[in-house]
C-alpha cells in the first residue's frame, strides 16, 4: 500500500528545502507527503524549520542503497527529486519508479543522462503506468511551455502552427544552485570523456529518438535580431531547452510539423557584433562564475527580487506573426524553480491523472493544464501579443 502521495528526495539539500517549505505554506492538508534523504538527522532539522508536524514521515534513501529506493518508490504515489547531478545519483531512483509504477518529477538539464534514461527504462514506464517528466524547473518549462502556448494561439489565430520560433531571454536576475552548477561539471566532465556524450549534446534531436529533423539554427553566435532590433548573444540553457521542446513536439505527434525550427538566445543592449562576442559567454550564462556547492544558495529577499522575462517569437509557413511573452516573479534559479517543480507535482497528481505513461516533458503530459496552474499558483504569466 502506498502511504504518501508525495515524497521529496532530497529535503534537506538548498532547493529540496525551498520546495518543502512552499508545499508546507500552500498545500492541501489533505495531501499526504513526506521528506526523504541520506540523513534522517538532518530531515528532522527541515521538518523543524518549515513548520510541519512532528509526525511528518522521514524516509531514509540513498542512491548507493538500490533497496532503499525500492522501498521509497513503493512507498508513494510520486517522487519529486533535487537531487544532482542526476548523472551520478539519479540513475537508480528512475530506474525505481519505473518498475514500481511511481510517478517522478525532477530538475534535471542533464541531457545525455535523459538520453539514457529513456532508452533504458521508457518501456519499463509504459508497462507499469509510471510517468516520469524531467526537467521541471527553469530548465525547461518556460521554454517547453512558452512554444507550446505560442503554438496553441497560432492555431486558433492562423489554423496552423508556427513553422520557426525563436526564443529570446530578455531579462533576468538571479541564479542557478550549487546543485545545477555541479550538474552542468559532471556534462562538461562526461562530454570530455565520451565522444557520444558529445555528439548527444550537439544534437537538437538527441531527446527524439527515431527522428532527426531539419537543420536548425545554432545560436551560438551573435547576431542582429531584426524583429527585435537589438544584439543577440548564446544562452547557455539553450542546450537543454531546445531538445526538450523538440521532444513535446514529437511525443504530441509533431503538431507542429517535421519541418519546426527553434532556437534560443539572450538580448543585450551591445551595439557592436565584436563586442557581443567577447562579453556573449558572460553576458549569457547567468551563472557567471558562482563558487556554489550543492545545498547552497541566496536568502529569501534576494530570491524574491529576482524575475525572468523570456520572448517567443513565432512565424507561420504563410508568413503570419505572433509573439508569446513568458514572466517569472521570483528568481530562475530558486523561487520560481521551487514553485514550478512542486506545481507540476500537484498537477500531475491531481489535475492530470489521465496524462500517458512514459518518459515525457511537462509540456506533451501536462500542457496548458499545467500553465494555468502556474500562473494561478506559481506567479508565471503567459502573455500573448
């Protein structure tokens, strides 16, 4: 029997903690959830510090222990992990949920471990009923829903999709945690290490296995945006997004057809293309160059003064125009990512217990169910123009 709705792995880490404090402030009583870890002692302090109750189950689980996670997946009807890097500690606990038939939720933007996970346990997922959706912060659910949303009013506008989007980072302040910084280490460290980790990150397509579309535009170098008229330089979670988004457009079917081109990239005030490209690698990574370890991260007035902006730009085949603005009121990194991962949880539990097993995006199991919980919950807005 399964005695919790919801478990959080990884409570006692800097986002895991963010989550469990917003599920302990905005969640149903009737939800019956609990915090799972290496450290029971340290769970305890969180349960102490978000306010629950005493009697709030602590569950003792560590990706070196393949029976506790068993045990922990058997025991809920979903996990939602923070804990990274997913390529060093989070092959287990997929590989748990699928067999048990739990659902699962995460922050991943790992994509040649995703790679992986879907070819070694998409059918295990399918056959015991399991939908298991990664990347369900920053990375990616502006973007895989921002294009989705754009699409959805390109057809009730136009009667057709746009054949080219772009997707264009105006603003933003704040930050990523010591957990994705250390997962985007371990890429960079696998990349250099695999040839075919390489190859998966180059690749548009690496999450669409059996399809390889068109061309696409790089965004890796700056350039002139004439829609806009401002410089645009490389977005460093572009390498992530854009295969997501790819991959809601298969797993729907390619609604928006084989031909859809998408890119992304970040808008700077620079007047001059040299110097976009000699401040492009700073100027789009908002990391910058952060010392944070996992577990670390900014206080709350810092994370409530931080906000995102992000512009889709889309065109029919026929040439017809339109424009979806994506906002966030928290920073990226943190507040708006605890809030999106915990939101896409509930709405996978509760809205849209119908959604398909498998490995999916937020976008194809979810779609704009899940962007109306955010912008009723999670203060996101999707904006059309």
């Amino acid at each position: 029997m399964r005695t919790h709705d919801l478990v959080i792995h990884g409570a006692s880490g800097f986002t895991g903690r963010l989550v469990a404090e917003y599920l302990a402030e905005t969640a149903d009583p009737s939800l019956r959830w609990a915090l799972s870890g290496r450290d029971l002692d340290k769970l305890a302090v969180v349960r102490d510090a978000i306010g629950a109750s005493a009697t709030m189950p602590l569950i003792r689980a560590d990706a070196d222990d393949p029976e506790s996670l068993a045990a922990l997946a058997g025991s809920t009807r979903l996990v939602l992990t923070t804990v990274g890097p997913y390529q060093l500690y989070g092959s287990g606990l997929v590989a748990a949920c699928a067999a048990a038939g739990t659902d699962y939720v995460d922050l991943c933007g790992e994509p040649a471990w995703m790679r992986a996970m879907i070819d070694a346990h998409g059918a295990a997922a399918k056959a015991s009923g399991a939908r298991i959706l990664f990347s369900c912060g920053f990375d990616s659910i502006p973007f895989d829903l921002g294009v989705l949303m754009l699409q959805q009013a390109a057809e009730r506008r136009f009667g057709q999709p746009a054949q080219r989007v772009k997707g264009r980072v105006a603003r933003m302040k704040g930050g990523a945690s010591g957990g994705t910084l250390a997962s985007m280490r371990a890429t960079m460290a696998a990349a250099a290490k695999s040839l075919d980790v390489l190859r998966l990150m180059k690749d548009p397509f690496a999450l669409t296995p059996g399809f390889a579309g068109p061309h696409q535009p790089s965004g890796m170098l700056p350039e002139y945006d004439m829609d806009a008229g401002v410089w645009a330089v490389p977005f460093v979670m572009a390498t992530i997004n854009t295969k997501n988004v790819h991959r809601t457009n298969a797993l729907l079917g390619h609604p928006w057809g084989t031909d859809f081109a998408y890119d992304e990239m970040l808008y700077t005030t620079l007047g001059e293309a040299a110097k976009a490209t000699a401040e492009a690698i700073a100027k789009a990574n908002p990391f910058g160059d952060s010392q944070l370890k996992p577990g670390e991260g900014p206080g709350k007035a810092e994370r409530e003064a931080g906000f995102y902006e992000v512009r889709f730009l889309g065109r029919t085949a026929a040439g017809d125009g339109l424009r979806l603005t994506v906002t966030g009121d928290r920073d990226p990194g943190y507040g708006s990512t605890s809030r999106m991962i915990a939101e896409t949880a509930l709405c996978l539990l509760t809205d849209r217990p119908d959604a398909a097993p498998g490995i999916a995006t937020p976008g194809a199991a979810l779609g704009a169910v899940l962007a109306e919980r955010l912008q009723a919950r999670a203060g996101l807005r999707f904006l059309e123009e």
